[in-house]
C-alpha cells in the first residue's frame, strides 16, 4: 500500500467526541450522513455551507474530560493510521492550547496508536482565530510559544473576511512570533475565490495554504505559489460538498500539479464529512493522477510538515522502499 499523509485534519472536538462516547455507552451517534444530505439540499454551496459547520455540537462540552479528550484523540489517529497514513498533522481548536498537559496526552495517544502502527508519526497544531480580541488572541499566541518547547509543531492561521480581502497586519506579526518560536505555519486562503491567496503567500514565514482552491482562476497566483515554495493542502472531499467547486471533473488539482505547485491531501473534517485519507488519494486517482504522482503528493507532504528533521528522513525512506515495490 501507498504510505499516505494526512496534513489538512481537523480535531472536531465535539463530532468526534459524541461517536467516541456512543461507541462506549452503545449508542447512536449523530446522524452525518442525513446532515451532509440535507447541507448539499437545502444550503446554497460556498460560504454559506462552511458556517453550518460549528452550529452541530452533539456532544456537550462538559464531556470533553481529559479522558475523553485522549480518547477522541487516539481515535482520531487511529482513523488517520488505519487509512494509510504514515504522517498525521492535527488540528486543535486555539484554546486547546490552554489545556493543561495538552502536549504531554497528545504524545501519549500518538504513542499508544504507534504501538499498533509503529511506522506512524503525528503532530499537533493549533488553529489561531484571527477575529479574537487582542487580548485573548495574544494570549493563545503567548501559550503556542511556550507549548513549542513541549513539541507544539505549528499554527494554522483563520480569519474574517474568508472570501474577501482581508487586513493582514496583525497576522503578519503573529506569523513573526511563531515562526521565532520554530512553529510552522499554514493559513486557510483562496477556498471560494482567490481573495487572499497573494497576500497570504507574500507573508514571510507561511509555507503552506490550507484548499487554495480559486488559485487556478488566476495563472499569476500559480506562478506566485510556485515562486514562494508554498504547498497547497488540497481537501477533495470537502471542497466537493461544500460546493467549492462543482464537481470533481471540475478540480483544480491537475492544473495546479501541471502549473508546478507543490500539492498534499487532507481529509479536513472526517467525522462531518465522512471523508478518509485514502478516499482522498482515491479521488486524486480519479482526476488521473498516476501513482508515480499520488507518491509525490506523499512526498511533498513529508518535506513541507512541520515535523523534526529526523521524522522527516525516516518517513521519506519508508516512502523509497514503498516505491520501490508499487506499480507505476
């Protein structure tokens, strides 16, 4: 089997939790299936069907215990293991950050999947919320740099107006913080037009852009993100039921690869979306990727984490010997 990479996922604290729970109390969990029906049917697609993401929590917050937090995050790996993936980066909500011992049970889930998946690596990131008040926004940026010393990997970068141009000035000092701190760090752009994508891609410190879907529309945003080194986190499933674009024929993805743009995969929202890793290498598959290509999505992955030098040349030499045994 093709090693994959997942570096586009979503914790879902409370989707995610609520399966957890009704897996061990016997259970149903909440219905996905009939939400993403009804999402594609009743919510005009873009920017409209994103925002109905957060308004379904199943699972009260009150649960989210530190047990059941370790055990949503093993899950969560799990999934991501089980479906191929060799490197695994994770996304927390920012105030996760604040969580006591959050680094420390993070590294104990990683190493309890790894003790079924030894050729597994994980890391975590945290989401930073660009539309916090300052003083809170700081404070979570304060709590990323000190968690980079316990093994934070980096912080990925959201803000208001998504599809419209946005106000960068305070991103661009947060982005100089982190990236002293040695954090990567990855920015949500371009998903429903090309609104951001140059600006995000001229910040000194980004190396990767979360969808930049709408980047396509425009050469000269191609050649820019060639130009900057950036890697592009393309989430298939998502882009397809959120109505990013209209369907997969329609996929911006060989056009990017053909442009020379550096491309990994992302599951983005498993729970929500019912999307896995290895159905994402399935619908690059589909768009006519070869396998000499959907390898080199794994590889561009693995050389644009934000994980150690060390991890790095071990996954890329399981990558090699996996190679060499794959048909062309």
């Amino acid at each position: 089997m093709l090693p994959k990479a997942d570096v586009h996922l979503h914790e879902e604290w409370s989707p995610r939790l609520d399966r957890v729970l009704a897996n061990r109390n016997g259970t149903t969990p909440f219905d996905w299936a009939t939400w993403r029906a009804e999402l594609q049917e009743n919510v005009p697609a873009g920017l409209a069907r994103l925002q109905q993401l957060s308004r379904v929590s199943p699972a009260p917050v009150e649960a989210d215990t530190d047990a059941a937090f370790f055990q949503r995050v093993v899950d969560t790996l799990t999934e991501s293991a089980e479906s191929g993936s060799h490197y695994t980066e994770l996304r927390f909500g920012n105030d996760t950050v604040l969580r006591p011992g959050f680094m420390r049970m993070f590294r104990d889930a990683e190493a309890q999947v790894r003790q079924r998946h030894p050729r597994f690596r994980a890391e975590a990131i945290i989401s930073v919320l660009m539309w916090y008040e300052p003083r809170r926004l700081y404070r979570i940026i304060d709590a990323c740099e000190a968690a980079a010393d316990d093994g934070l990997a980096g912080i990925d970068i959201l803000y208001v107006p998504y599809a419209a141009e946005a106000d960068w000035r305070t991103a661009r000092h947060v982005v100089g913080l982190a990236r002293d701190a040695g954090l990567g760090i990855t920015v949500h752009a371009g998903e429903f037009s090309p609104a951001n994508i140059a600006a995000v891609a001229g910040i000194d410190g980004v190396t990767r852009i979360g969808h930049a879907t709408h980047a396509a529309a425009d050469p000269r945003l191609l050649s820019l993100l060639v130009e900057r080194d950036i890697t592009v986190e393309v989430c298939l499933t998502a882009n397809l039921l959120l109505g990013a674009v209209a369907g997969l024929a329609d996929h911006p993805l060989p056009r990017m690869l053909d442009a020379g743009v550096k491309v990994a995969l992302g599951s983005d929202n498993p729970v929500q979306f019912g999307s896995t890793i290895e159905e994402e290498y399935h619908l690059a598959a589909e768009l006519g990727l070869s396998m000499e290509q959907l390898t080199d999505l794994t590889r561009n992955a693995v050389r644009a984490g934000f994980t150690t030098p060390e991890r790095k040349a071990d996954l890329l030499a399981d990558l090699d010997r996996a190679g060499a045994s794959l048909p062309a």
